[in-house]
C-alpha cells in the first residue's frame, strides 16, 4: 500500500481513537475537546508513527532523484 495513505488512515485514526477517550473521560466542550485531541494525537503519532513517517520521506526521497 502506498506509504503516504497508510500514515494519513494512520495519523486519522490516532486523532479520532484521541476523540473518543477524551470524551469518555469527560472532555465534553467541543473546541477544548478537538484542541486536547489534535496534541495528544500529534504526540502519539510522533512516537508511535515512526516507521511510517520514515517510509513517507524515503518515498518523497525516492521520487525528487
């Protein structure tokens, strides 16, 4: 699959799996609640996500030769 819709699904469900524990937790204002999801999202994409984002750069690497 290509690697740039597999860290964009990736990166997706990371932001909405963020939405829905949030709101389970009690984080009911919306604005609040998307601010809360997008960095615990961006947080956990930047750790859990690496190998990902390393195919996405070698893939645009690969396509600028």
């Amino acid at each position: 699959m290509h690697p740039v819709f597999v860290y964009t699904v990736s990166r997706l469900g990371l932001l909405l799996g963020s939405i829905g524990v949030l709101y389970l937790l009690g984080l009911r204002q919306p604005f609040i609640l998307l601010v809360a999801a997008f960095l615990v999202s961006g947080v956990a994409s930047y750790v859990l996500l690496s190998k990902q984002r390393d195919a996405v750069s070698e893939r645009f690497t690969k396509n600028q030769e």
